[in-house]
C-alpha cells in the first residue's frame, strides 16, 4: 500500500506510516464510523463500537486527529478525579482510528470519538485523507435515533448512502425531510463528492428507553455491518446483555400498569401501520391515536425512574 509523502498530509489527522497487517491485504477494506454526541439514542452505535474494539485481540490506533481543533471543552467537559487533595486521571477525549479483525481475522477500521464541535468542513477533509491512505472502499456510519415505536416489536432501520445503488433495502421514507445535521452526515455527503462510497444505518429506538443503554439496538447494528462489510462479528455478550435489559423492561412493566398501557397503545398504533403499508392503505389507521406528548413525557419519566432506581449500578 502506497505511503504518502508526510508534507501532503495536514496536521489535523496523524497517520501511522507503517501498517504492516494491511500490506498484504487484497479484499475490499471498510471503515466503520461512529461519532458520539448527537445520533446515538439508547447508546446504541457508541456500544456498538465498544464491543468491536472489547471483542477485539488488539486494536492499535492508526490515525489520530487533533482533538483540541475539533473539541468544545466548555460544552463537553471532560470528566477528572479529585483525590483528597489533588485532581488525577484527567480523561482526554480521543477521536483516532483504530485497526480491528473481525472474528475471521479480516481487516478494518474503526474511526470513533466525539463528533466534533466545529470545523466540520475541516474534519471531513482530514476523513479523506484517512480513506484514501488506507485506500478504504467503503465507510460505515451508525446512529440511532429516538421513535414512537414499542420495544415489543422488531427495531426498525433507516438505510441511507451516497450512491443510491449502495441502498439494498427500500426506504419507507416518502418525500423529504429537514432535520439537524451532523459530522458523520457531512462526512457521507463530501465523500460521496470526492468519488467514495460511504452509507450507514441509523436504529429506530423506543423513546421512552432513549436515556437508558439499549444492548438490542446495538446488535442490530452490527448485524448490518456484518452484512455490508462483509464482516463477522461475535455479539453473544450483547445478547446476554440485551436479553437482561429486556427482562427488566418486562418485570417493570408488570409492576405499572399505567406504563403497560401507554406500550400497548404503542404497540397498537405499529401494527396499524404494519398492516396499512402491507395492504397499501392509509397510514394513518381510525380509532387508533397515538397518546399524546404530554401523556408519553409523564409516563416514560416514571418508566425511566422506575429502571434507575431499581437497585442496579449507574453503568445501567
């Protein structure tokens, strides 16, 4: 693989010069991208990419971008220790690439970290410089987002890329929507201008669990990249993980009633629209209004609390 002169390169990414495990790598090279700050309801794609760099054997850093050009200290204060007397274990924050093998031992890339607060323009160029080194065929974005929908029912994905032939599965988007940008967003658009593929996958969370980690959504996830990549990945600790999340949801909300009724309505309005768009009829099916904002908001906080305070630690 063909190094670039150093003087080419800008200095808001550092690229490793030598990476001897992708020397004589012949296949189709993919780069997973997982930013966190903005698109990432029940921590579903920011777990998602702890569980590829936890499950991996080693996963050096190959590229490293200058986080101080790209991080608002003031809005994201990184977390420190006082002890005592004395701060300790300041925890930097890190946005870097890093080279994993899947469970088959093939290669790829994991670009993660917090998005960046500016200088997107900035960022999305230095990606480039990073797709291009390593000579990346594809980037894999992945987020998640807040829905009206139950945990009862299979999640749903939105399916989004570059290319319209990267998109195998139909959109059940009509139209066009506005909605608030962000880096990886940026990232997609500018290298799909610079003649590279990029797509990804955004998971359709339940928004009464969109504070708590939602392990489900994050094997979700990665079954698309398995299935976009080309990769496979060993996930059974994201299902025993996300089969323990699951029986807490069911225990509590055996325990409230009011909270069961207010899935129920939701798990009516879902089918309703799961008939409609097999039949081709109306989505907006009779006789079944969704609950209000106000009655989801008072629900869901109890629901919320309930899980908090249900005696388990604050990582859950």
């Amino acid at each position: 693989m063909a190094k670039e002169p150093k003087s080419s390169r800008s200095r808001l990414v550092h690229i490793v010069d030598e990476v001897p495990a992708l020397d004589d790598f012949e296949g189709p090279l993919v780069m997973v991208q997982v930013l966190d700050g903005f698109l990432d309801a029940g921590n579903a794609s920011v777990r998602a990419a702890r569980h590829l760099v936890d499950s991996a054997v080693s996963a050096p850093v190959v590229a490293t971008f200058d986080v101080d050009a790209f991080h608002d200290y003031r809005a994201r204060r990184p977390p420190v220790t006082f002890a005592r007397d004395h701060y300790e274990d300041y925890e930097t924050p890190r946005l870097v690439v890093r080279l994993l093998k899947d469970a088959g031992g093939t290669p790829y890339l994991l670009l993660s970290g917090p998005e960046p607060d500016n200088r997107w323009e900035a960022f999305a160029r230095a990606v480039r410089e990073v797709v291009e080194r390593f000579q990346v065929d594809t980037v894999i974005s992945l987020g998640s987002v807040p829905m009206a929908v139950p945990h009862t029912r299979p999640l749903t994905i939105t399916h989004h890329a570059n290319d319209p032939h990267l998109v195998t599965v139909e959109s059940p988007w009509q139209g066009e929507l506005r909605v608030p940008s962000s880096a990886q967003v940026l990232v997609e658009i500018r290298l799909g201008e610079w003649g590279h593929d990029a797509l990804g996958f955004v998971a359709h969370i339940p928004h009464y669990l969109a504070q708590l980690d939602y392990p489900a959504a994050a094997i979700t996830l990665l079954e698309q990249v398995e299935y976009a990549g080309r990769l496979t990945i060993d996930m059974a600790d994201l299902h025993a993980e996300a089969q323990r999340r699951d029986e807490e949801i069911a225990s509590y909300l055996e325990q409230n009633e009011e909270v069961g009724e207010v899935v129920k309505a939701l798990e009516r309005q879902y089918d309703s629209f799961t008939r409609a768009e097999e039949s081709g009829a109306n989505l907006l099916a009779p006789n079944q209004p969704l609950p209000t904002g106000e009655e989801l908001g008072r629900e869901f906080e109890r629901f919320l609390a309930g899980l908090e305070d249900d005696g388990h630690d604050g990582d859950d």
